[in-house]
C-alpha cells in the first residue's frame, strides 16, 4: 500500500513486529499476521491487531530533573494553546516542557478541525497530596491543604478533576474578592458546595462513582512572583458500604449506602428496599445480628450490630507463627439449651465478617475463611473456646461471639476478644533443670543471633535452650524484614533482661 511507503519499518530480529511512524488516521484498522511454515503441512498460525489512532492526544508525562515533559500529537495544522492564552503551531507534534511555575496550567492540545485535548501540567513533586473515601450517595468534604504565605492575598481558587483526555479539567474556582464560586462541569451542579470560611474545601454531596478522581487545588495569590502552591487529594468512592455505627442511648446506630435500587438483608431473612441510603437502628436484641448492604448488581457489604455495650471484652496478645487460645466468656444461662456458638471476624468493608459456627457435639465447627483452615481447633469441651496454630499478622482482629439459645426469648449473650500479633517476640522464658528456655518467634526466613556472633536460620520460631556457661549472653530474634528484638539470657538462678 502506497500510503505506508516510508513510514513502516521491520526488523528481523523481531520478525513478528511490524514498527509505524507518523501516524495517520487512516492506519486504523485490524491487522492480521498470517504465518506459513516452509513446509505446508494445514496448519497456519495467525494472530490479529486492533490499532487504533486518536485524533488528538498527549503522551504520558515524565518528570526529568526540574521538568515536566510531555507531547502534543494534532497532526498537520494543529495548534498548542497555553496557561497564558498564547498559541504554538503543531505540525505533527510539538514537546511541551514545564520547567518555571510562570509555565504551569492547562495546556490544549488541538488538531484542525478544533477536537482538542486538555491537560494540567505542574513542576515535578509541585504539590502536597492525601486521600479520601466516600460511599455512593453519601457525603465527604475535600480538604485541600495547600501551603499558603499568610502576607500574601490569594486571588482565586481553582480546582482541576483529572477525567483523562478529551474533556477540560477546570472543575471549579473560587475568587475571594467577589465572593464568586463557579463550577465548570455539568453533573456537579446542585451536589457541591463551598463556605468562605474555609476556602480552600469543597464539600460533595450525593456522592457518585464518577465523582472518583484525582482533584487539583491551584492556589494563585493576589500579586503573581512565580510560586502557585498546590494540593491534589485523590478521592475514592465505595459502591456499597456502611458508614462508622455510633451509639445513641440503647441504639446503635448506622447508615447502609447502595445508590439507587439497592436493598438492605436483616438477620431474619427479610430485606428492605434501599434508593441512595437507609439508617439502620439497632434498640432490640432481636434486631441484633449481621446485616448485609446490597447494591443493583450484587455487590454487598455485611456488618455484625449489637446493642450499645452488649458485650463483654478481653484482649489477647500472640507472637507470629505462634498458638494461642482465645477464651470467650459470655454469661450464659446454665438452665439453658445453647443452640450455636457464632464468631465474628471485624475485617472491615466489602467482606462477611463469618467467621466460625458450632452447633453443638453432633456437628463439627464449621469455618467460613479460607486463610484459617488447618490453623484453627475447637473443643466441644470448651465450646466457646477458638484455638489458634502459626499465627499470622492478618489474624489479628476483634472476634465477636454471639451464643443463641435453643428457644429465643430476646438475650443472645455476646462476648468480644481483642487479638493482637506480635511480628517477632520471644515467648515466656522457663527454667528446666539446669536449662533456660525460650522460644524465638519470626514468621519465615527469619534469624536468631547467638552470643558468639553466629546466627540460625528460623522458618516460623525456633528453641532456644541456654544450659551451658558458654551460651549465656544476649540473643536477638530478627524477622525476614531486619526488626529484632533481644533478650539476655542467662542460667537458671540469674538475671534475665531484654535490652
């Protein structure tokens, strides 16, 4: 084909490769390889490309030294239209560099029949950042905090959303002097506000998954001498989820978001419709159980509500690739028929917290977490006992047990247990005859530094025995990661210390 004549280059080296330059939008097409073996023997292996060519576009951004760099692509005839509202004329492409805050802004890139694309160029490392997480439907306030010279008037407030190429960033602006706050994006309009007070904040309400995003906070001051301080805060919306429960008098209180046509399953089956969000009350123990927010295609968020100060607590504390055993001690009636044991796992949003479930000596436990099988052991002798083998970090957690009685009469007693996983430790330290013994806990590819300056290998834990003069003196047990923690050990009778 004429048309590619000295812009297609092929290498042998690569011989399934096919290299264009100076695109055109004609090149837009599906390309099919076609492979003949030397031998025809029925078979001929083929493999297709969809290319497709933008009209307009910049290239990804790089940061070189003091610089932010890019490139313009129109094509023949095309333009180049500046923060400072000057123009460059493109003819194929043009480099854009950012290397002076004078230089910072939009930037349009635009081909002959005036599509355009825009994009916020700054200096490399320019501005501060943090994030923020909403739910769908909900509320969330932005909160810009930009390093601003308080000697110096700021002229305006301008925020950019980045929503990728084709479309104009500018989202919205505020000009102190006048008081004035504008909006530049349609589907805001009616769901943003913003206080005087606190200028530099936006406040979203109705929050939708497209208003996720990365937003930009310019900041330019009254008298411009080169510095435009700036903050970016990346914004993530949930599609479904609770919001924190608080504890209002004998309530517990939260609120289910789903957006529209999302419902709401209680703990007895039932379900309640949800357009946008739904507060949920908790004030009766028969209200008392997991609920599980559901948006229109299925996604779902559960949540274990008990009544305000329901349950009794205790913590325990383990070391990593260690055992332990979680003692839950609810106050159960003995002239009761207990019908189930049920534990909770709070492993926050978008999972079912299930996490165990004993229904008595007929039944074994049933476990609901595939990281906990072949590490968890129960006995019907101590029914609302969980044992714990080779702890991980990702066991530690708030576990919830909830006993229900044979016959329900509106008390299901509660009792939570506090579990935290020490990422290297060493245990109790015992005297055995002549012997001290410890034992070395550091998850996999850990070490234990002896006395004499040798170290062994530790997978998991390790015994350490001091039964001789020669072996006393500090140890230290270090996790794959080089944190350690040590410990002098000495023979039976003496003095023992961590250090």
């Amino acid at each position: 084909m004429e048309e590619i004549n000295g812009r297609i280059f092929h290498s042998p080296e690569n011989p399934s490769d096919l290299n264009f330059t100076n695109l055109r939008i004609s090149d837009a097409a599906k390309y099919t390889l076609v492979v003949r073996y030397d031998i025809f023997t029925g078979d001929s292996p083929e493999f297709i490309v969809d290319l497709s060519v933008k009209d307009v576009c910049f290239n990804e951004r790089k940061e070189v030294g003091k610089c932010t760099i890019t490139t313009c692509f129109t094509g023949e005839n095309g333009i180049l239209l500046t923060p400072n509202n000057s123009w460059i004329s493109v003819n194929g492409f043009k480099e854009v560099k950012v290397c002076d805050d004078i230089e910072r802004g939009n930037y349009s890139c635009c081909n002959a029949v005036g599509n355009c694309e825009t994009r916020m160029l700054s200096l490399p490392g320019n501005a501060q950042r943090a994030s923020v997480s909403g739910c769908i439907a909900g509320n969330v306030t932005l909160k810009f905090e930009p390093v601003i010279d308080t000697n110096r008037a700021v002229g305006s407030y301008t925020w950019n959303k980045d929503i990728g190429p084709n479309r104009n960033p500018r989202f919205a602006k505020y000009q102190g002097q006048t008081n004035r706050f504008q909006t530049f994006m349609d589907e805001i309009n009616g769901r943003i506000f913003h206080s005087p007070e606190n200028p530099s904040d936006l406040n979203f309400t109705n929050l939708r998954i497209s208003d996720a995003a990365k937003y930009t906070l310019v900041v330019r001051y009254d008298i411009f001498t080169g510095d435009s301080p700036e903050f970016i805060v990346d914004l993530s919306v949930k599609d479904v989820c609770f919001n924190e429960r608080k504890e209002v008098g004998k309530c517990t209180i939260t609120t289910c978001f789903t957006g529209e046509n999302g419902i709401l399953l209680t703990p007895n089956n039932s379900w309640i419709s949800v357009n946008g969000f739904k507060e949920v009350k908790v004030c009766d123990d028969i209200e008392r159980g997991n609920y599980s927010c559901c948006n229109a295609v299925g996604n779902c968020e559960t949540r274990m509500l008990s009544l305000p100060g329901n349950a009794q607590r205790a913590s325990v504390s383990g070391c990593i690739a260690g055992n332990v055993t979680l003692k839950f001690k609810p106050a159960v009636e003995i002239y009761r028929i207990v019908g189930s044991f049920t534990w909770n796992k709070d492993i926050g949003p978008n999972r079912d917290p299930s996490f165990a479930k004993f229904m008595g000596y007929s039944y074994p436990l049933e476990t609901f977490m595939d990281d906990i099988k072949g590490r968890i052991f129960h006995s019907p002798e101590n029914p609302t006992d969980l044992n714990f083998t080779n702890l991980r970090l990702s066991d530690a957690a708030k576990y919830t047990l909830v006993v229900r009685y044979d016959i329900f009469t509106g008390d299901s007693p509660e009792f939570i247990v506090d579990l935290k996983v020490k990422d290297i430790c060493f245990n109790e330290i015992k005297e055995v005859w002549n012997c001290t013994m410890t034992t070395c806990f550091t998850g996999e590819n850990g070490i234990l530094l002896t006395p004499n300056n040798s170290w062994i290998s530790v997978n998991g834990f390790k015994e350490v025995k001091v039964c001789d003069d020669t072996e006393r003196g500090k140890y230290s047990c270090c996790n794959a990661g080089g944190k350690c923690k040590s410990l002098v050990l000495d023979l039976p009778g003496d003095v023992l210390c961590f250090v």
